[in-house]
C-alpha cells in the first residue's frame, strides 16, 4: 500500500493556518499612550476533513483507504515464483486488477492554541505587540482491513487439496489477517514511525506586531500593522506521517492596511487586506518520488512556504451598555510552496496552494465605556467568535471557535 505525503500535508497546514491570526488586529484601533493590554486567547479546532484541488471535501483519512489488488501482490515477488503464481491467478478466472481487500481508515486531528499577547500603546497613534502562543495537539487514528469475498475465495482455491498450496494458502491467510500489521512493519523498516495515535504540546511562532494610526477622522480612520513572524515552534517530523507542525519553520513578515467607517456611536465597518511574505530558509524532508511515496531517503533542502494574500470585510456592534457583536467574511489565497528537493521538489509542494472563503460570528461585552464613565471598576472585554469555512480548496477544513479576554491597565 502506497502513501501519498498529502496525508501529511493537510495536517501541516492545518496547525499552521492558525499562526497568521495570533494577533489578528483588523480594525484601526490603536491604545493611547502607556495603556498596557494584556489579551488572552483561547482557539479550538478539530480536523476530520480536507478540501481537494475542485473543492470538494474528503475525509482526511482518505489516502490512507486503498483497496488492494492481485498485481499490489505480485509486486512484491520476481522471477519464477512470480510468474508461475501470475498463472494460477489467471487459470481460476481472476484477473491482476481484481481486489482481494481494503485498508479502512478514521484520522482526526485536535489542535488548541492558547496565545498570550501583551500591547503597549507607544503613543496615542502607534501600539506595539508581542505574541506568544502555545500548542495543544494529537492525532487520532485507527487503521483496518476489510478482506474482499476474492481474497477469501483465492485462499480456498490455494488449500484445495487438487492444489496442493496449503502453505502457500496458509501464509496468504495470515496476511490478509495482519495486513495492518505488515504495512506498520513496512513503515518501521523505511524508517518511519509506525501509524498510530500522536499527541504533543509546545510553543508556537512568536509574532512582534507594530500598528500605526495613520488618520483618525469623524467617520473614516485608516491604519497600517506590519509584523515580524519568528520560526520558535516545532515543525512536522519527515518520519511521522500523522504528527502537526507548531510553526512555519520560516521567518515571515506582513503588513496590513485597514479601514473604519464609524457610521453611528455604535455601528463600525471595516476593510482590510494583508500580504505575508515568508524568507527562504531550510526544511528536513523525506526525498519521496511517484513510484516510491515511502522512503528512508532523507535530507535537508532548501525550502520557502507560499505567500498569502488576505483580505475582508466586517462589521461591528457596540451597545452603550457593553454588549459587542460582529460578522465578517474573508479570503485568503496561499501560493504553493517551493522546495530545492530536486526529483522530488513537485511532489513536496503538490497541494500546498490554497483558496479559503470564512465567515465569522462575534458576540461579547466590553466595560471599557463604563469605565471612563466611572460606572465599572475595570476596563475589560471578553469575546467568543465563531469561524466556519465557507468554501476553501486544497485545505483542511477547520471550523472553529475562539475565546479572548481583554485586560487593560
């Protein structure tokens, strides 16, 4: 049983999709000059599913379900045996492409990320950030095999004393009966990790943030927010097929400009578009090829991850006496990464271009308001947001909900 990389891919992707919006600051609101905020985020997401190149959702555990035939057989015998056991098959009415069985295959992926920012208001037109998030992740995953009414029919065939394979039936039964087995042995001798349940916890990439308000007028306030993406938290492991990345492995750097519209007290738009751009650096992978997906070859090779181009629009709520709400829509566009890999370059960056349409739901309460009108004793906020991909392709799909509490002083 071949395994394409892009089981591993899709769960790259998946944890490090979340790095971008550690510090996701769309709005123009900047602190004034020495207020500190400390914010807290709490992000929960589980990965069952994943987007193909049209668009179309796929469990993530799909390249892993792969029917075996007569001819994944013989591909690993040669010589005499292989052509004398190529006739048997043909003189009992079989034919190489017929199945004898199927892998069955659930993975899913659970990643939470806390994320501690501190801001600082440097002056009343200009905040500075650091951005500190934590990983929580694990894989699920359980792998079987159903055996195909061929398979069990052969193995009749071949213990029919006219035969005379009782071995040979023996040993095929014995296969079919720990196939799971034989392909977690196949991996261990390439050099991987056998297939099983993962789990692992540790920092992210750390993100410093600089956001400048560039105007602030009555109704319209535009801003700019550049940041500096640091390469701290852990990347996949080449020799684990079902283990998450913390990080990007890569430095990176974006910048964002956003724009308000305070069309009442309490009613706000907003726009916004961002590009990060991601610094060529050096990744650890497995020199994997069309005809051999699972290899013991492995080096280090030059690597840049894609660029990504976000943009969106949303609009807020803030009642006088607190309650907050949102709703927002936004797109974002990945270009494929490249990797100096030689042969295997295509095959490595295959699938890591992505489409992504969100949509989001907000709903909090601020006492800020009251406490610049010395009605509440502290100036916090706290917010749940909901994120639902609308449409995506070539991604995981990754619905999640996210906590954050604010604390000012």
């Amino acid at each position: 049983m071949l395994m394409p990389v892009h089981i591993v891919v899709a769960l790259i992707l998946a944890a490090t999709a979340h790095t971008s919006q550690i510090y996701a600051a769309e709005s123009t609101k900047v602190l004034p000059r020495g207020v500190r905020n400390f914010n807290f985020k709490l992000v929960n997401v589980t990965i069952g599913e994943k987007t193909d190149s049209e668009g179309q959702r796929q469990p993530l555990a799909q390249p892993l379900e792969r029917s075996i035939t007569f001819a994944n057989v013989l591909a690993g015998r040669s010589g005499v045996p292989a052509t004398q056991a190529e006739a048997f098959i043909r003189a009992n009415g079989y034919e190489l492409d017929d199945v004898i069985g199927s892998y069955t295959a659930d993975l899913k992926g659970q990643v939470q990320v806390t994320a501690q920012v501190l801001a600082w208001g440097i002056t009343d037109q200009w905040t500075m950030a650091l951005a500190v998030p934590y990983y929580k992740a694990q894989t699920r995953v359980s792998l079987g095999f159903a055996p195909h009414p061929n398979g069990q029919r052969f193995i009749n065939l071949l213990a029919d004393p006219l035969n005379n394979n009782t071995a040979e039936a023996r040993e095929a039964g014995m296969q079919l009966a720990n196939a799971v087995g034989i392909f977690n042995s196949k991996l261990e001798a390439a050099g991987y990790a056998p297939l099983e349940d993962w789990s692992e916890s540790g920092l992210g990439d750390l993100q410093v943030v600089s956001k400048l308000r560039l105007h602030q007028g009555s109704i319209v306030s535009w801003g700019l927010m550049n940041g500096v993406i640091a390469p701290t938290g852990r990347t996949d492991d080449p020799a684990v097929l079902n283990d998450i990345a913390f990080g990007n492995g890569v430095w990176g750097t974006y910048t964002q400009f956003a724009v308000d519209q305070q069309v009442s007290p309490t009613l706000v738009f907003n726009q916004f578009a961002k590009y990060t751009w991601q610094v060529k650096g050096e990744k650890r992978v497995r020199l994997v090829t069309e005809t051999e997906p699972l290899t013991d070859r492995e080096s280090v090779v030059g690597y840049r991850m894609g660029d990504t181009i976000e943009g969106g629009a949303s609009v807020g709520f803030e009642a006088r006496w607190g309650m907050t709400a949102g709703a927002g829509y936004e797109y974002a566009r990945k270009f494929a990464d490249s990797y100096d890999a030689g042969s295997s370059s295509q095959l490595l960056a295959d699938e890591t271009n992505q489409d992504v349409q969100t949509r989001e739901f907000s709903v909090g309460y601020t006492t800020v308001a009251l406490y610049k009108a010395r009605r509440f004793v502290l100036p916090v906020d706290a917010k749940t947001t909901w994120r639902q991909q609308a449409v995506s392709r070539n991604a995981p799909v990754r619905d999640l909900i996210q906590f954050d509490l604010n604390l000012y002083f």
